[in-house]
C-alpha cells in the first residue's frame, strides 16, 4: 500500500518529539472507522445516544428556528444516523457532505440518496479545516452549517475557534451553524466513555499502530503497548496515550525509535466545555448562539447559532 505523504510525515514528526504525540485524525482507516462505529454503540459512550435522541426530540423546534429553503452544509459528514433527522425536519433545498475521504463520502451519500430521493446531495471531497469554495449551485442559498459529534473536542481551543471563523467564510452570509458539543461532566463517566470494559477503545487505539505498521513499513511490537485515557483538569480535556509497557526499539520508514517503559504516544485530546465555556467558543468564532438544546442530565448540548 502506498502511504499518504502526510502520514507518514505526521508519524515520524510525532516518534522524533518529546512528548511524542501523532494527531487525531489518523485513526480513521477503514480499520479505524469501523472501530469507531463499534465504540458509538457501547454503553459507556454516551455522546452518540444523548446527541442523536436530541436531535430527533429538537427536530421540530430546529426546523422552525432555521426555516425554510436553506443548504445544509454536513462538516466530516458521516453518521448515516444523525443526518436524517435533520434533513426530514429542515427539508433543505440541498444538502452538502464534506469528508476528506471520496469512499465514504460516496457510501454515505448514496444511502441518504436512497432516503431522501428527491433532494439534491452534492458531495465535496475536502478536508474541512482548510477554507471551502462551495459547489456553485447552492450559491445564492443561505446555508445552516451541521457539524455534530463534538467533534470541536479534537482540537485545542485556538484551533477550534480558527475552524470556527473558516465555517463561517464557507457559509458566507446570514448562515447558520447547528453544533453538537460535549459537556464537562464528572470524571468517572468521562473515563469509562474513553476506557470501556469490553476494550474496544483500547484496539481503537492501538490500531493507530497497527496501521503505522501496515502503511510505512515499520516493526512496532503492538504488543509492548496499553491503551491510556486519562482527564486532564488543567485543560478541560479528556487525552488518549499509547503507553510502552517495557524498552522497546522499533524502526518505521528505515528509522529507529527508542521508547523506554512507562514513556507514552499521546494520541487523541476530547475537550469537554459547559454550558458558557460551549457559548464562549462559538462567540470567539465569529457565531451568536441563538438557541441550546440539552438532555434532561446536562450530558451533550446542541447549540444553533448565527453568524
Ligand atoms: C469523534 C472525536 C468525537 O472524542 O469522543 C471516541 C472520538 N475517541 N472514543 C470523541 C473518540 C475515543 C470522538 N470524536
């Protein structure tokens, strides 16, 4: 297989640097996608039930604060079960899936095809924290940007409110944004979310090795490495680090790496904000919030806002 240049890029960025750290983003081979489906179906991973319950439940309520002849603009578009609910109740005049990976982007577009047979879908391959130009067609229609599964959480607050400030250029003027982001909650709750007991989030996780190892020709022993997440009070923020277990030596891409016992691989951040931290950000983004809708413990929010 050949690699992506940036992966490979990131990768061996990420083993020279002290602490080591490899982005987010890196999880997501087919592999990794299919993990991450398994882990929105656990128990301890409330985002995905809490989130797609309120969107059904605000459905009506969103649809009438958004109105009519609107585009929906779906960020990493994806869940083939959170985007109905929004599209039956707004019943957009088009709806745009943006996702950096062509194969998914077309699977999930023609199920919602299928779904929503007489809505134009107009898929746009892009990786969307770089600016959009959006596909001519929807133009001269006002835009509600949809960017659920707090998502936001992966990036650290200055890079949360630049992703924020590029939606808002994308969606240009008197757009929308409709925003799932997680709360801060107690720490028990939070780890068992991020470190199940069927550890399906630890081989999400080390499958991050795994495909180092598949795509950039490298020895990693996966064995010599434990699964991690951890609460980070300081930065409101649940982290994810691959721990080597004993002194290892490995090489990826013809270089050799050196990890002692106990050193780790920070692999994911999930911030967490509440209720003001949530408004905060989108002000600093550039978007009013205008409306909030939570469940009755104050788990996940969906905040519309304008721009
Ligand atoms: C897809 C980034 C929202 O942070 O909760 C789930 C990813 N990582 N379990 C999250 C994830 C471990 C998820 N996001």
């Amino acid at each position: 297989m050949t690699a992506d240049p940036a992966f490979r890029a990131d990768v061996l960025a990420g083993f020279r640097m002290r602490p080591r750290a490899i982005p987010a983003r890196w999880f997501y081979d087919h592999q990794g996608s299919l993990l991450f489906e398994k882990i929105t179906a656990l128990p301890e991973y409330y985002p995905t039930r809490v989130e797609t319950a309120l969107l059904a439940a605000a459905a009506p309520d969103i649809a009438e604060a958004v109105g009519p002849g609107r585009a929906v603009v779906e960020f990493g578009s994806g869940s083939s079960v959170k985007t109905p609910h929004i599209l039956g109740a707004v019943r957009p005049a088009a709806y745009v899936p943006i996702d950096i990976s062509g194969e998914f982007l077309r699977e999930s577009a023609a199920a919602l095809a299928s779904g929503f047979p007489r809505l134009s879908i107009l898929p746009v391959e892009a990786d969307f924290m770089l600016p959009i130009e959006p596909p001519p067609a929807i133009a001269a229609l006002p835009k509600l940007g949809f960017f659920p599964g707090s998502t936001i959480g992966n990036m650290v607050p200055r890079t949360a409110v630049n992703l924020l400030r590029a939606m808002a250029e994308t969606l240009g003027e008197g757009a929308m944004l409709l925003i799932g982001i997680d709360r801060v909650k107690d720490v028990g709750t939070l780890i068992a979310a991020y470190d199940d007991a069927a550890g399906v989030t630890a081989r999400f996780n080390l499958n991050l090795l795994h495909r180092i190892n598949r795509e950039l020709d490298a020895d990693i022993p996966v064995d010599g490495f434990v699964h991690r997440a951890r609460w980070n009070d300081d930065e409101a923020r649940i982290e994810m680090h691959l721990e080597a277990v004993r002194d290892l030596s490995f090489t990826i891409a013809g270089e050799t790496f050196g990890m002692a016992a106990g050193e780790t691989i920070h692999t994911e951040n999930s911030h967490k904000y509440g209720p003001r931290e949530a408004r905060l950000l989108l002000r600093a983004g550039g978007w009013s919030p205008i409306r909030e809708w939570t469940d009755a413990d104050d788990q996940f929010a969906l905040i519309l806002a304008e721009s």
